[in-house]
C-alpha cells in the first residue's frame, strides 16, 4: 500500500543516517518503481489466497507471500542505495 511503501522508505533512509531531505529524495525517486511492482504482486498474492490456498493454509501462505515482498522491497531499497551512490561517485 503507498502509505507503507513511503513509511518503509523513509525509515530505511533514516536507519541508514541520512538527513530527512535526502530519505525524501529516495523516497521520491523509488515510490513509482516500488508502487508498479507492489500492485500486481499483492492482486496475485491475494487472488491465489482467496482462490487456490485451502482455508487451513492462507496464514502461511500470506506470511510467504510477506517474506518475499520484503525481499522485494529491500532489493528496491538496494537499487537506490547503489544510484545514490553512483550519483556521489559521478559528482566528484
């Protein structure tokens, strides 16, 4: 959802030690990106659960599905650490 995608970005930013103008920039430039892939993920998550996934199996399912979205999230949060980094390389 966008709210959690700006909240997850922002704090990543933070616990990272940058100032709150720099965790905004991130979070500008990775929230689209992000948000394109988180939509159609969670429709497909949520579709197979209330679908395929038997009743007794949807909680682990849905926690599956959590653990690889954090996977996901984290490798977009790895995405802008490396263009930030670039960009501070390209500037000296």
């Amino acid at each position: 959802a966008p709210p959690s995608i700006v909240v997850f970005f922002l704090s990543q930013g933070a616990m990272e030690g940058h100032q709150f103008a720099t965790c905004l920039a991130r979070t500008r430039d990775s929230f689209w990106p992000t948000y394109g892939v988180c939509f159609p993920y969670w429709c497909c998550c949520h579709v197979l659960t209330f679908s395929i996934i038997p009743p007794h199996l949807r909680i682990a399912y849905a926690s599956c599905c959590g653990v690889l979205w954090n996977a996901i999230i984290s490798g977009h949060n790895q995405q802008a650490v490396r263009r930030e980094s670039e960009a501070g390389t390209a500037a000296l």
